[in-house]
C-alpha cells in the first residue's frame, strides 16, 4: 500500500512549491493516476516518493515503510518505468536487464521472459543505441519489471508508442494489478488514464484539485447531455439536450413521444472537460 500526507516540495527551498499538501492513498490492487498538463507537478511528485528528491516536508509511506528511512529492502519491492529512456546504450537490451537483474537480492525475472513480454526478444542482442524511441520505451518498460515489484511507478507508460504496443503495455498493466500490485500512473493522456485507472487524481499547479473514479469525476463536474436526432418534413434534425434542466428534460420526452426520432445518444463528459472545468486549463498544455 502507499501512502502520502500533506506532501510539499520546493526546489528553490522556500514558499515557492512545486507540489502543495497532496494526499492521496493507493491500496493493493489499484491503480490510481496522476492526471495533468506537463509541470503540473506529477513527476515531482513521484520523484519525492521514489527518492530522487528529498522529503522536505510531509509523510510518504510505500508498503508499511518510511521513504525517510532509506531501507534498501524498500527498494526490492518497487519498480518505476520513466517517461525518458534512460538505459545504457553501448549495451543490448539483453545486457541492459541482465545487468539491472543483479541489483537486486531477491527473486527476479530473466531477461528472455521479459522481452518476449514486451515483444523485443527478436532484438535482444542489438545495442539500445540502435532501438528506435518505442523500443527503447518498451525496454525502460520490462526494466521496471525485473524484481516483480509490489508498487509500481509509471511515468506516461505508452508515449511514443504504436497503438498495437500501447495495448501491449496496457495489458500487462492491468495482469500487473490484477496480481495485486500498487500502482501510481502518472500521465496527461486523458484516454489512458480512463482506461486504466481505478481513481484518478487531477493536479494543477502542484495541488490535487480533484481526486475519485473517473465515473464520479465526469458525474459530478461534467453536464450530462442527451444528442438526438429525428426526422421532420424528411429532414435531420438534432437537438443537444441536458438532463439536468427541467424544460430538456420535458423536451426529450416530447420527442420520444411525438417526433420521428432515430438516434439517442449520451454525450457524456471526459476527464479533460472535467479538468477544464475546474482549471480553465486543458491536460496538453505545458506548465511553466
């Protein structure tokens, strides 16, 4: 399990933070997202919890244990996947994992099995340098899975990725999570983090402004609207209706009743509008 308390963190070290009283748990089991436009304070985030930075100021938990005791039995039960490759290129991508195997002292995946997951097996003796950007991000991916870890980082997991790998690396994911692992997904993918996130967190500007099921996000902060389409005197005709008001409501019912209707169609919210809502920011924009 993971556990944040009132997190902050500043890299100029005074009232200027880049991560603001964030809170937030992740059970075993669960994928939650960190959900926002880039410089949103996601990575930082991460990086505090992981640690790449220094907890200046909160509470950070990973499976019962203190990220301020820096015990490195901590760090056999975590895996993270960054958004940047950063492998050894001179090496293949055989010996990258071969290598990143023997710092662990537990039980660990071969690298033949993890290649063959993330369908690189056919390039295991080819230098890193030689990969192009997807494979690269496919081998930074079966990286993090070498000790079988128990929580999982993952920084933008399928970018640069064609659709038919994207889907790869969602699976496993979710086989991942069905095993029981902890998992933190950071990413301003709107669609992924729908797909794949049990709870999603919205930051903006270092704070979470919103946290709960995608479902509940759009119910609460999203318009519910109703298309319809009919045919009058041998025209389409489309009307855009929201159930929240008493007149579309009675209007959808005129329709259904006295209208030669044809299409009814939800037009329900995304986590983008979601976030536009409560921001006035969209999730592909880049915060300075």
């Amino acid at each position: 399990m993971i556990e944040v308390r009132n997190l902050y963190h500043s890299y100029t070290r005074d009232n200027n933070y880049a991560v603001k009283d964030v809170s937030f748990t992740v059970d075993r089991g669960e994928i939650l997202g960190l959900l926002g436009p880039n410089g949103a304070g996601k990575s930082t985030t991460q990086k505090v919890m992981i640690g790449l930075l220094p907890l200046q100021k909160g509470k950070v938990t990973l499976d019962g244990v203190d990220v301020r005791q820096g015990r490195k039995d901590l760090y056999e039960k975590i895996g993270i996947s960054f958004e940047q490759p950063n492998l050894y290129k001179k090496l293949t991508g055989y010996e990258n994992l071969k290598m990143y195997s023997r710092l662990f002292n537990g039980e660990t995946a071969g690298p033949e099995e993890l290649l063959k997951l993330v369908d690189l097996w056919g390039a295991r003796d080819k230098r890193a340098e030689g990969y192009s950007k997807g494979m690269q991000q496919r081998l930074v991916f079966a990286r993090s899975l070498v000790n079988r870890p128990r929580i999982w980082f993952l920084d933008e997991p399928t970018a640069g990725l064609d659709p038919n790998n994207a889907r790869q690396v969602k699976d496993i994911i979710l086989e991942k999570k069905q095993a029981g692992a902890s998992i933190i997904l950071s990413t301003h993918n709107m669609a992924i983090a729908e797909e794949l996130c049990d709870r999603v967190a919205l930051i903006n500007s270092g704070e979470i402004v919103a946290l709960d099921t995608p479902r509940n996000l759009k119910l609460q902060f999203g318009q519910r609207l109703v298309r319809v389409e009919y045919r009058r005197d041998g025209a389409l005709v489309q009307d855009i209706l929201a159930l929240e008001t008493e007149a579309d409501k009675a209007r959808l019912a005129h329709l259904l009743a006295e209208e030669d209707v044809e299409t009814v169609h939800s037009q329900e919210a995304t986590l983008e509008t979601v976030f536009i809502k409560l921001t006035g920011r969209r999730l592909s924009e880049h915060v300075a």
